[in-house]
C-alpha cells in the first residue's frame, strides 16, 4: 500500500492547528476535565491530526477514496 499524500494545503493547515489546540487542551486542561479516559481520547484525535499534517495523508480519506490534493 502506497501512502500518496491527499490532503490539500488548507486540509493540513487545518488539521495541524487542531491537533495543536486539542493536544494542548488534554495535556494542560488542569481539572477541567475529570475524566481520564476523555483526557487520553483527545490526545489520540489531536496527536492523529498532527501525523496527517506531517504526512499529508489520512487514513479515513484514503479508504473512503476521496482526494482533496490538486494534482499539478
């Protein structure tokens, strides 16, 4: 399986300033949050934003086939 990038610049944009607002908030909310579980399922969804950012690809885009990447 070839990881060919599709995600488009605003796409990765986007996904790298929510991965960066949401992995923040799960690590420094203090006790905001009291639920631990919730805490750690923030982090996976922003750390996941983060990795599409750096690679430009993502999974749920890749299987249901759409490719938001103008290809010039």
């Amino acid at each position: 399986m070839k990881l060919s990038k599709n995600l488009h610049r605003f796409d990765r944009i986007f996904r790298g300033a929510t991965g960066l607002v949401i992995t923040a908030f799960a690590l420094l909310n203090g006790d905001f949050l009291q639920e631990p579980i919730l805490e750690a399922l923030l982090g996976i969804f922003g750390i996941l934003n983060l990795i599409s950012f750096f690679f430009g690809w993502c999974p749920i885009y890749h299987i249901a086939g759409i490719n938001t990447r103008s290809e010039k």
